[in-house]
C-alpha cells in the first residue's frame, strides 16, 4: 500500500505534463528546469568535484543546448505554432541528458562539430570583425559612456537613498545606516561628473 502512495504523486505529475492539453507554463516550467536548471546544477557538481568525464559530458550538452537555443530563437515564430511544441523540446532535452543514449554527445559528434569546423575560419573573421567594429564604437562614444555610466550611478544612488529612507524613516538624512560619509557630497560629486562630461561633449 505504501509503495501505490508513493508511485500516485510521480504518475500525477508525470500524466499532466505529458497530456497534449496541458498549460503552456507547466510544459515550459519543466523545459526551463530540465533544460537549464538540473543541468546547471550537475555542472557545478562536475567542476567542484573536479571530474573530467562529467565535466566534458556537461561542456557538450551546453555547447549542443545554446546551438539548439539559437536555432530556436531564429525559428520561433514557426516552432510555437507546432502541436505538442513543448512536449517535444521536453522529450529532447531529456534524450541530450540521458546516460544510455547520450544525445548531447552524439549531436555533437555527428553535426556541430563537422559544422563547425568546415565554418571556422569564416566565424573567426567575423568574430574579429565584429570584435574591431566594438572596440572603434567604444572609443567613438567615451562621452556618450560617461555619460550614461554617471546617470546609472546618480539614478542607482538616489534609489538607494530612498530604499533606506523607507527602512528607517526615523533616521536623518545625512547620515547613513553603518555611520559612514554624508551620501549627499556623493550625489553633488555625481552631479558634477554628469555636468563634467556634458560639457566635455563635442
């Protein structure tokens, strides 16, 4: 009887994601968890534990899952309108998974590694290019950055000041939650960058 209890809550859960009518979040929950988050898991258990075949075993299944990521984030327009879309990326990351099959090597082996190795040297030139065209971006804008990055702070620094103005409404303005400086003189000083690299703009 124990044993029948124990099977009812695994056959339940293992029925309604698997029913063709099931929600969209349930399937997709369990891709998310199946897909990114045991794994990510398991790597981390590989790389502490420093085992070198686990280690390899969850290199090839992320280098095979962001492939298949990226094919599917060009082609989703297409696959959601599929019957059973879910169900089937589900199914698939379990085979990328399963120790008797090993699907994530075999992927690997057998397409994305020929791929990727006929189209190497042209990845390689547009990886440079691509790498030059951002380094001549940033050097063209470090006023623009400058810019942006003191806003990002100001704006950082003013919600900080009000998250601790909520969390201590008795305490004064001027002085902080640990007894530090005075926040104020870092908010004119961002103020003044912000004023700095306005003027500084061509």
């Amino acid at each position: 009887m124990a044993l029948l209890a124990s099977t009812i809550p695994t056959e339940v859960g293992l029925r309604l994601l698997l029913f063709p009518l099931t929600s969209n979040i349930v399937t997709r929950t369990a891709c998310c968890t199946i897909g990114i988050g045991l794994p990510l898991y398991s790597t981390f258990k590989a790389i502490e534990n420093k085992n070198r075949n686990e280690q390899e075993k969850w290199l090839l299944y992320w280098a095979v899952y962001g492939s298949f990521s990226l094919v599917e984030s060009l082609s989703d327009k297409f696959l959601y309108w599929c019957p059973c879309y879910y169900h089937i990326k589900f199914a698939f990351l379990v085979w990328l998974q399963l120790p008797s099959g090993y699907g994530s090597k075999y992927l690997y082996a057998n397409h994305l590694r020929p791929f990727l190795l006929k189209h190497q040297a042209k990845v390689d030139q547009l990886l440079n290019l691509l790498s030059r065209e951002i380094e001549k971006f940033v050097s063209n804008h470090q006023g623009e950055i400058q810019l942006v990055k003191a806003v990002v702070l100001r704006c950082a620094m003013t919600a900080n000041q009000m998250v601790k103005e909520i969390t201590n409404p008795g305490q004064p303005n001027g002085q902080s939650t640990i007894g530090g400086p005075n926040t104020q003189i870092s908010v004119q000083s961002q103020d003044s960058d912000i004023l700095q690299v306005l003027k500084n703009m061509p």
